[in-house]
C-alpha cells in the first residue's frame, strides 16, 4: 500500500511496479487509515440523537408486538388443530 502522491489516497501496492512494503509498514497503514476515517465521523447533535433513539425503540417495540403476535397466532392455530391434551 502506497499513498498516491496526485490524490493524496492511499492505493494498495503492486498497481504501479512497486515493492510489497513489509509486515510494519502495513500496520502503519492500517492505522492511518483507520485515523483518517475516523476524521470523516460526524457525531449527531443532541436532537438528533434522541430522534434516532425514538425511531430504534419505536421500531424495537413493533417488532416485539409482531412477535408476540405471531407467536399468539402460532399457538393458537396448533391448540385447535391438535386439541388440548387431556
């Protein structure tokens, strides 16, 4: 891996007739890439952070309300269709 000098990008090695860089090298990538992505995070600001926590519970809570009903539904229909053992 090798950092482009025209975009700045870093591009994995052997596109261009470079040498493969060594087993350190490559974890010094890996760790600036990872820092580089981490610059790109943006955090939500407070409202946005308590609407995106609304919608998960909302959607959690729907979810659950399937489940149940499907799992009322499933035991419902095998009670009639087998009858209750006496």
């Amino acid at each position: 891996m090798v950092q482009d000098a025209a975009s700045g990008d870093i591009v994995a090695a052997g596109t261009s007739g470079e040498k493969k860089p060594g087993f350190f090298a490559r974890i010094v990538i890996f760790f600036r890439q990872v820092i580089a992505e981490l610059r790109k995070v943006v955090t939500p600001t407070r409202s946005e952070l308590l609407k995106f926590t609304a919608v998960v519970l909302g959607f959690v809570v729907v979810m659950m309300a399937l489940v149940y009903g499907l799992d009322y539904l499933f035991s419902w229909v095998t009670t009639v269709v087998f009858g209750v053992p006496a």
